[in-house]
C-alpha cells in the first residue's frame, strides 16, 4: 500500500485480489479489471486520501515489523508441548479413546501443518491434514479410516490423527474415533457442536465421546473474552434444546429444556437477557421460584390483552405442550382456530407479566377450543418428527442429491400409485433403513441424464422397475406396541395456557 502512494496509483478494489496480480508484477491486467469490474473497485491518486494516512500506515509497518522481531527470540511453545504430553498421557488412553483415533481441530490452516508436523516428529506418523485445499480430493481416504457406517470390510487404519480446520465441521462423519481436541476455539462457538456432531453419531461404537479443549491465557481471557462469550452462547442452546452434554466448559448448565419452542432462530441475546433475568429470579427469590416450580400442570388463566405490547393476543390462546420423549412446544391458537408455533423469545414476552397485574376471574368460552386445536396439531407434529428420524443437515451428500430430486417428482407424477412409492421412498432415504437405495437412486439418475429421458412419468417407471421393486419398505406408521414410541404419542401434557380478551 506505501508502494501504491508513492508510485502515486493506489488500487481499492474489494472484489479483486489486488495483491495476486502485483506479486506477479501484472498491473496492466490489474488496471483493466478493475475497469471493467467498476463499482466498489477504483484506482486512486495519492491526494485522494488524508494527509494522515500515510504516517499511519507507516506507523503500522513499524508496530508489525517490531512484533515480528519480538517473536524471533522465542523458541518454544508451551501449548504445543502440551498437546504432545497429552498426546502420550491423556487422549489415547483406552479409557478415553475406544478406536486410538482422534480429530484434531483448529482454525487455521498454518496452525494444521504447524501440529501435524510437530506430532510426526514426535513418532505420530499416520495422520493427515485437511483444508479446503484437499478435502474433495481425500474424502474417499477419510470415509474409509474415520466413518463408521462404512461396511466393516471396507474399513482401513492408515490414519489415527486427523488435522482438520473448519472444513470438516460438517459433511463427513469420523465417529470411528470417539475423541475430539479443539486446539483453538472459534469465535463463531455453534462450531464447537457442529464439531462434535461428527464423532457423536448414530453408528458410533463407544459409549462416550470425550472433548479436550485449549482455552485461552488467562491474560488473553481478559483482553478478548473468547471463553465467555463462548460458554454464554452454548448455554442458550443448551436451554433451548435440552442437551444433555456439556461441550467446551463444566460451568455449562445441561438436563431437560425449560420452556422453549422446538424453533431457536437469531434471537440468541434476547433468549440470553431472558435466561439472564430468570437465573437471577431464582438466585434472589428461591422461595417464590420454588412455589411457582410447584404450580401443577395444566395452570391456565385469562388475561386482559391489552397488558401484552409485544404481539396481537386479543381473542387468542398461548399454550406450552409436551409429552414424554419430545421437549414441548408453544403455540398460539388465533380467533379463526389457526395455529401458530412460537419460538421461545416470541412466547416469553407474551407470558411476562407486571407482577401488579391481576387475572380476569373467568376463562373465555373459546379457551378449551383453541387449547384443543393445538394439541391436535401437537399430535401430528410429533408423529411427522418421530418418522423422519434425521434432519438434512445429517444426510450424506449422496442423499440430498438424491432428495434434491425426488420430493419434486412425488409432486409433479399423476399416477397415485407411483406418487405413494416415490413419498415412501423420500420417508425410508430420511430413515436410513436401507444402506444402498442413495446410491442405486443416485446411479440411476445419472444414467437416466445420460439416456436424456425426459419424461416424467417413463422416468419414474423406470425407477420403480429397475430400483425400487426390490426393496421391501417396512411400514412407515410407528409401531403401536413399540414401549419408545408410546411414551413420544403419549397424550400431550398441557404445561400451560393463556387466553386473552
């Protein structure tokens, strides 16, 4: 940039890498895109910019020059020599580590070599590293070392270590080890889940999955704040959803959600003032918080909705459902009898109520009503939940292509017959219950692009004959004398319900 100012042509263009072109000494091709690119990207003169800027940016230099010097006189690294002696104590102990394989995460790649290069010196030569750089080419080579819903005959153990940065937080399954290290944490700390989730997986063969993070110094603590930021995010998830693990700290709090809808959107700072304000409620007013714990199920009251600001309720139901097996959600019953869910934050404000505020004396006649339309809608909720055992972001890449196809058939075919196969169909793909139906869909559909057949209802005959025939799809309904599924359709339990007039 001081090169630019002072051959007095200096590049501001966003959406081009300016440096790529320089290194290679190429301006005349850098000029010319960034004329016909335009917009963001401008060449400037020298005078365009504050007099100030340039001794800044020379200051700059100096500061970073200075830094660099400083850190050529340290010659070691206490976190790597940690990581090393934990490698050798603590991470492939039998007691931790069923496979004797780990995944190693952190979120550079320069971090990746650095490790990966230092592990193999110290004797730990089957590893890899991946990045963004070489995931497609090796994803073949890291199935068959790490996935565990691989055929066991496919199985190889070339590799016990995987160096990984966020590129494999999710897509590919390595629940063959049952050990993650989060080497450094993300400021974004949904990661932190995303990386579990591909040890902590349906197939795994331990019992526990074990995760060992590197926090921060304490005097980076204090500058950046990283670990607490961290653990209030998490938390809000953990009270949102129920989880029953901790995930990067023991200070976390996990056992059954509290009143939370089954939908956590972006509300995640008001969920954390409402989380915020109710642990300081009980810390303060353990003998009210007790009382209220002690309201039996099904409390209900009417209210005036004129004292509720924060959304239209008048001539409305808001009630919180669950039942054993699913962690509840709230719903608000309008006027015409439609039902709506509401997310946690969305029903909070409605229920929150000045503590001066009294109940009307009696429930509206449309009360029962509107509680009983949600806990219709409850019922076939949960039952359409409980048959899609997985949500998309757990399938495979071979299936979503696959389900990327099929949904829009299903609904476009005119023969019944034919639009019930392809509707099982999609409901075993989400069920997993037949491991090569992807991958004999997904052979056919490429060969059916290749035969260029385009109509629709030949395509799916031909799909039907030389795929879907074989396979005999269990019945789809849940089974009336499973014990798990009686307790998820067990009669929903009415927690709680408002009526407002």
């Amino acid at each position: 940039m001081i090169k630019m100012f002072e051959d007095d042509k200096v590049y501001v263009a966003p959406d081009i890498d300016v440096n790529k072109y320089l290194d290679e000494g190429d301006e005349e091709g850098l000029e010319a895109k960034i004329n016909s690119k335009g917009g963001n990207n401008q060449i400037y003169q020298s005078k365009d910019f504050k007099e100030t800027f340039i001794p800044l940016l020379k200051l700059d230099r100096k500061m970073v020059a200075d830094l660099v010097d400083a850190w050529k006189g340290i010659d070691y690294d206490p976190k790597l020599e940690k990581f090393l002696l934990e490698l050798k104590t603590t991470f492939l102990k039998k007691s931790a580590n069923l496979s004797g394989k780990l995944v190693i995460f952190t979120e550079s790649k320069e971090t990746m070599d650095y490790i990966e290069k230092a592990t193999n010196e110290a004797g730990f030569t089957k590893t890899i590293g991946i990045s963004a750089n070489n995931r497609k080419e090796k994803e073949k080579t890291i199935r068959l070392n790490f996935d565990a819903n691989q055929d066991k005959d496919e199985w190889q153990n070339d590799l016990d270590f995987i160096f990984t940065t966020e590129v494999l937080a999710e897509g590919i399954n390595l629940h063959r080890s049952n050990v993650i290290i989060n080497y450094d944490v993300p400021w974004n700390s949904t990661r932190l889940m995303q990386r579990i989730g591909r040890v902590n997986r349906i197939g795994t063969e331990a019992k526990e999955i074990n995760v060992f993070n590197f926090y921060p110094s304490d005097k980076s603590e204090n500058q950046i704040k990283l670990t607490q930021t961290a653990i209030k995010k998490l938390q809000a998830f953990h009270s949102a959803f129920g989880e029953d693990s901790q995930i990067y700290s023991q200070l976390e709090e996990v056992g059954e959600a509290g009143l939370y809808g089954s939908k956590l959107k972006e509300e995640i700072n008001e969920t954390l003032l409402f989380l915020q304000e109710l642990r300081s409620f009980k810390k303060d007013n353990k003998k009210h918080f007790d009382a209220i714990v002690k309201i039996p199920q099904k409390a209900r009251l009417a209210r005036n909705a004129e004292n509720v600001k924060t959304n239209s309720v008048t001539n409305c139901s808001v009630t919180y459902l669950k039942s054993e097996g699913h962690p509840g959600v709230f719903y608000k019953i309008d006027e015409s009898g439609i039902v709506h869910e509401l997310n946690f934050v969305e029903a909070a404000k409605i229920f929150k109520a000045n503590e001066k505020e009294e109940a009307l004396k009696d429930l509206p006649e449309f009360h029962h009503e509107q509680v009983n339309k949600a806990t219709e809608h409850f019922k076939t909720v949960v039952k359409v939940s409980e048959n899609q055992k997985v949500t998309k972001s757990q399938l495979s890449a071979i299936e979503k292509r696959v389900l990327s196809v099929l949904p829009t058939y299903a609904a476009q075919v005119k023969d019944t017959f034919y639009k019930q196969i392809l509707q099982r169909t999609i409901d075993e793909l989400y069920k997993g219950s037949h491991r090569k139906l992807p991958n004999n869909i997904d052979a056919f559909i490429k060969k059916a692009k290749q035969e260029k057949i385009n109509d629709l209802e030949i395509w799916v005959d031909k799909l039907y004959k030389e795929v879907l025939a074989e396979y005999k799809f269990s019945d789809t309904e849940p089974d009336s004398n499973n014990a798990k599924v009686k307790k998820i359709f067990a009669k929903p339990q009415i927690v709680i319900s408002e009526s407002f007039v």
